[in-house]
C-alpha cells in the first residue's frame, strides 16, 4: 500500500532535476524614483552566493538621480548588467514587468523590486525549489519593513490561513489556492519570489490587469501557477519596505479594493476547482476590513463583491487536465501529447503534464514543451492516485497502451472523480496479443471515452465498439518559424532532388529500402538525387558502418526537423510499422512546405488529400507488407524529372497542411474533455 502524501510534500510526487550547469537567472530591476534605497538593493543582488544571473535594470522616468546610480552599476559589473532607461513614464508597472521578461534569456526570472533587499543566500535557497519541474514559482518569507525596522511578519500577516509557514514546504497550486491564495495574496511582495521565465504576460491578464490597481501581481501568481506547484521557504528572508501613505495603502481604503477582490474571486472561481464556501470567507474578511478600516459601509462592500457574479463564473470553469506520455523521447504518441499540452495552456485550461519516465528522456523533446506548462516526473505509478488528488484533475488524458492500462488502474473505477480520455495512436494494433488483452482488461471499464486518429485504430477494439464512446480526431501540429538549412554546408547541388526521411532509424520505418531507392535513382537519371536521414536506432548504427555515397547524409537524432524538411523537395516516409496511424512527420513536412512521398498505410492518403481530390504528395501500395523499392525508385525518379507533376503537388501543400493547426486539433478535445466531465455523451 501507497501512503499518502500530505498536501504540503507535493515535491515527493515530483522527481527533482539535477542541474548539470547551474542555470541563469534573469533579475529584473524595475525602478521609479527609488534613488534613496538603490544601493542597497543593488549590492544585495550582486553579493548573492548564487552568482549565474544577469541583471536587467529598468529606470521608468525618473527625475530623482536613479539613472546615475544604476549607471554606476552597469559600469561595474558589464559583463552581466544592461540598463533600459524610459524616456517616457510607462504608467503601469506590468509594461516594465513585460519589457523586462521580453530582455530576459534566463530560465528562472526573479523581479526585485528596487526599494527592497533580501539576504545574501535569498537565490541560492529560493532555487532549490524549482528543481522541481512543476514548481513554477518559489518564494520565500517575507519581512515588512518600515524606516529601518520591522513592523510585521510572513506569518503574522497569513496566520489566519490554514497553512503551516514556519516550514518550507512544496504544495500543488489546487491545494495552496483552495487552503489560502483564494483568501489572501500569500506572495505579498514579488521581490520574495522567483518563477519559471515562462516568456511575456499573455494579453488577456494584461487587459484584466489594466483594470486594477492594487492586485494585479496576485492575478498573475494565480494565472503563472495555474496546474504547477508551488515552493516556500523560510530559510531565508525578504526585506519588504512598506512606505507610510503608498497607494496601496490607500487604494485598501476605497471602493477598488473590494472590486479587485471581486475580479480576483472570479478568476479563482473560473480556473480552479475550489470550493463556494472559499468565497464566504473572503467576503468575511472584507466585511471585517471595512469594519476596521471604518472607510466604506457594510452595504457597498456587499453590494461590490457579488457571490451571484463568482458564482457564474463558476459555471463557465474549464476542467483540469493532466496529459501523460510514456517518455519525452521521439514519437508520433510522445510529441503530440507535448504540442496539444502547450495549445491547451495557451487556450486557458489548467493543464500539466506527466513525464512517467518510462525510458531516459531527450532533452530536445523535453525543450518542446513550452515553458508556462508545468511538467511532473512522475516517481512511480504507484503514486498516481495522489498526484490526481493533489491536482485536482478531472480529466486525465493518455497516450500510449502500458500508460493507459496504468492509469485505469489508479482510477480504479468509474466513481473516482477524475476521468480518463485514451488517445489510440496505432499501439494497439502493433502489440502482441496477450499484451493487449491486458491492456484492454484494465482500460475498457474505466476509459470514459476512446479517441482515435485512423479507422485501423478501430481493429482491436471491434468486438466492444457498441459498449464504449468513440471520437475521430486527426493529429495536429502548430506553425512554428522555418530557417531552411544551406544545401551547400551538406555538399548538396543547388539543383539536386532532395528527401528528407525524418524517424526513429528502425527497420520497418523504410531507412534501408530508402537508400537502396535513391541509390537506384541516382544510377537512373542525370539529377542528382540526396537523401537526409534524421534520427538514431539499429538503422543508423547499421548505416555509419558502410561506406554510403556522398548523396545519402546521416543527420543523426536533431531537435528541431523542419528546417530540414523546408530545405528539401519532398519528405519521405516509406514506412511498414504496423501501428503507423497518423504520423506526425507528414504534417511537418506539409508544414515545412514539402510534398510528401510516403507508404500509403494508415490515415496518410486522407492526410494529404484535400476537398476536392487533389494530393500534396505521392503513395505507393506495400508489397506483402514491405516496401517495394523498384516503385518507390520511380516515384522518386518521376518527381525528380517532371516539374509539371512536381509543381502540381507542391502548389496544394499550404492548404492542406493548414488542416493540421493544433488549435482546431485543441478545441476538438476540449469539447470532449468538457463532454465526458459532465457526462455528455461526445457526438462521433
């Protein structure tokens, strides 16, 4: 038997990285008119122990000598300080939050507030936090400051919070909002905290942040934590200056405060799954603050923070998701599940993702998934049941047959909350059967909905089709930036015909009949035809023993294969792997501009087909289930020497590859995540 894990020891469901190099931090020094406190809140950042940051200090207008003193330090320490001084005030400090996130090249971004200071070892011990990959943001205890002295404490100011801060601990952002940061900002002050760099603040919390001006900070804790974790410590101290007659101390006097307050609650409302009794409490503590405060009366604090409106937003909640791989190696069922996580993110929904480390991951697949998305290396199977608790999932979404089966098995049945989507991306089809059948043991009493990308999905679940909800989603991919490789730095002709075969190197993917192929090719006709091999596997180990003509290049395993693609006149795929289904290199090679040459196995005839008829590509039948090389070699020697035909093919590519956006591919499952929540049944 597993044990529980308590709320606050969500770091033990985490497997923590451990950092070859230490990673850059990116400091953000946004200041205005602080010329009094620079020094020291400057020399506290460059005397930190942890010593690889850059520092980015921003100066927003000021008229109190502030340029000068950052300009002293940008001239002591270049090597690692850029100064960006306004010439016009910004207004809002989320544009100087913004220009300095657009500056920052760190993985980790620690914004410290210029009137503020911290202790030498704040860096050093907020960052071991974010060693877990979920963690997207680490903070650290706070000291209130006022004329040198201090008037307040972290725990004094979150002690009628049901959370312990006289420890560090590691907590799930659904336990930490529901216990405490739908009540109050626990991150009073943001020099206390460092975060993932997850790139610039997305326009829609920009637009809700314009309307505030007291709690847009906490808008963004809340939207940056969002399916992540979050990381306390008190070790070390943040020294937060509060100065007598600030605008937020006045702003909690007025109106806005209670409004703000609203707006906060709505967001919580409509991104977590927290309980309406949450939101009692803080309209208590409202009433209790307009009380002590004696600034505004009971009636208009009840009258601004509107139960009725948090309670639509309720309604309008989107469910959280967990997307689980086997591995973040290469694959059509590994990388999908990457890019619709990252698409899911962007269209709103709570989403983290689940490494279950069944084989060493890739570090170029791991880069794939952006960086607002949080990733949990999950440490064994077994616990699971916890990480679904702790995150509050309702849906949780799979990609491969040993994780589907695990993961029902966690679910145990259809009664526990959290719902189980299975994507069917051709394993089935390629397992022996016993291996199946256990599978299928497992999943079929438990899967709330299968998805499927090709009808031959279909095959080993025919005989209980009737009793379980089906769905037909096609892969997708995003557009991503094309910088097509030199031809010359690979010794390829200008004019030469050029493939690229992008997979795993094994054999039933195609690799040693594509040689022999464009051996045959170039042995045919006066063009010179090359061949680009990209990826590892037995193929390729097989392949850098033989002396291979100058025209076949193995690439070896690479990161990012469109830029071979787009430097090439078609992609190749002459596959006989029996689960291929809906292979994603088709869609990188349509979005890369190539036409495709390609099995016909699968869904790839309808991939490349469009409305009316008209292909991007040319298929070839399999002969007793292998590729036969001799038609292969005249598909390749025809599109070589016939530009009419070539052209024909190439001129459809951009509109059908524009059937393939991971956006559409998105909202389609989103309509199924939200249909199986609710226990719609999905229209096929």
């Amino acid at each position: 038997m597993v044990p529980d894990v308590r709320d606050n020891d969500f770091g033990a469901l985490d497997v923590p990285v451990t950092w070859k190099k230490p990673p850059l931090v990116s400091i953000i020094v946004p200041n205005y008119n602080h010329v009094r406190y620079l020094k020291e809140r400057l020399d506290s950042i460059y005397n930190q122990t942890y010593r690889h940051f850059e520092v980015i200090l921003l100066d927003d207008c000021s008229t109190d000598g502030s340029v000068e003193v950052l300009k002293e330090y940008a001239r002591k320490c270049p090597e690692n300080t850029r100064l960006v001084a306004n010439e016009h005030n910004s207004g809002k400090v989320f544009h100087q939050w913004n220009k300095g996130l657009e500056l920052a090249r760190g993985e980790f971004v620690w914004i410290a507030e210029s009137d503020d200071y911290c202790d030498r070892n704040f860096l050093e011990t907020v960052l071991q936090g974010l060693r877990h990959q979920s963690v997207m943001l680490s903070f650290a205890r706070s000291v209130f400051m006022q004329e040198g002295k201090q008037i307040w404490s972290q725990e004094e100011y979150l002690a009628d919070l049901p959370v312990a801060w006289n420890a560090p601990f590691i907590m799930s952002a659904h336990k930490l909002v529901s216990k405490a940061f739908a009540i109050k900002n626990v991150v009073p002050n943001v020099s206390s905290a460092v975060f993932r760099n997850i790139g610039t603040i997305p326009a829609d919390i920009i637009s809700q942040w314009e309307q505030m001006s007291l709690c847009g900070d906490w808008l963004f804790y809340l939207w940056l934590i969002k399916g992540g974790a979050v990381s306390y410590t008190n070790r070390v101290n943040n020294y937060y200056r509060i100065h007598p007659g600030s605008t937020s101390l006045k702003i909690q006097k007025t109106l806005d405060y209670y409004t703000e307050t609203l707006q906060i609650s709505c967001f919580v409302a409509r991104n977590y799954a927290v309980d309406a009794a949450v939101f009692e409490v803080v309209k208590k503590n409202l009433i209790q603050h307009c009380l002590e405060k004696q600034c505004i009366t009971v009636e208009e604090v009840e009258k601004a923070y509107s139960l009725d409106k948090i309670k639509e937003s309720m309604a309008g909640r989107q469910p959280n998701v967990l997307i689980c791989t086997y591995a973040m190696v290469q694959g059509g069922g590994e990388v999908f599940p990457i890019y619709l996580a990252n698409e899911l993110k962007r269209q709103g929904i709570a989403v983290t993702f689940v490494d279950f480390r069944g084989e060493r991951g890739e570090k170029e697949i791991r880069q794939k998934l952006d960086r607002n998305v949080p990733l949990l290396a999950l440490p064994h199977v077994l616990q699971l049941r916890n990480v679904m608790t702790m995150l509050g999932a309702d849906i949780i979404h799979t990609h491969h047959g040993t994780i589907d089966s695990a993961v029902a098995n966690a679910i145990g049945n259809r009664s526990f909350p959290c719902k189980q989507v299975v994507t069917l991306h051709g394993m089935y089809e390629a397992v022996p059967e016993e291996e199946l059948n256990k599978i299928l043991k497992a999943v079929l009493p438990v899967c709330s909905c299968f998805v499927y990308i090709a009808d031959k999905n279909l095959l080993p679940l025919k005989h209980v089709q009737s009793q379980i909800r089906l769905k037909k989603i096609g892969n997708g991919l995003p557009y991503l930036p094309l910088s097509p490789y030199s031809r010359a730095s690979l010794g390829i002709e200008e004019d030469a015909f050029c493939l690229s075969l992008v997979s795993r190197g094994f054999l039933y993917k195609g690799w040693m009949e594509a040689v022999e192929a464009v051996k045959r090719a170039n042995a045919t006709i006066q063009r010179p035809v090359h061949l680009l091999l990209v990826g590892d596997g037995e193929c390729y180990e097989a392949l850098k023993q033989q002396d291979l003509p100058p025209f076949i290049h193995l690439m070896g395993r690479q990161g990012y294969v469109r830029n071979y693609f787009a430097m090439s006149d078609a992609g190749l795929l002459p596959s006989y792997f029996k689960g291929e289904s809906f292979p994603l290199v088709v869609i990188e090679s349509l979005m890369s501009g190539a036409p495709i040459i390609a099995s016909d196995v699968g869904e790839i005839r309808n991939m490349i087909t469009d409305t009316d008829g008209g292909v991007a590509g040319a298929l070839f039948e399999l002969k007793d289930g292998k590729v036969p090389v001799d038609t292969l070699t005249d598909i390749i020697v025809r599109l070589a020497t016939d530009s009419s035909l070539y052209g024909e093919l190439k001129r459809r590519v951009a509109s059908i590859a524009r059937k393939f956006e991971i956006s559409c591919t998105a909202r389609q499952y989103i309509d199924v995540y939200n249909k199986v929540w609710k226990n719609v049944e999905p229209t096929a």
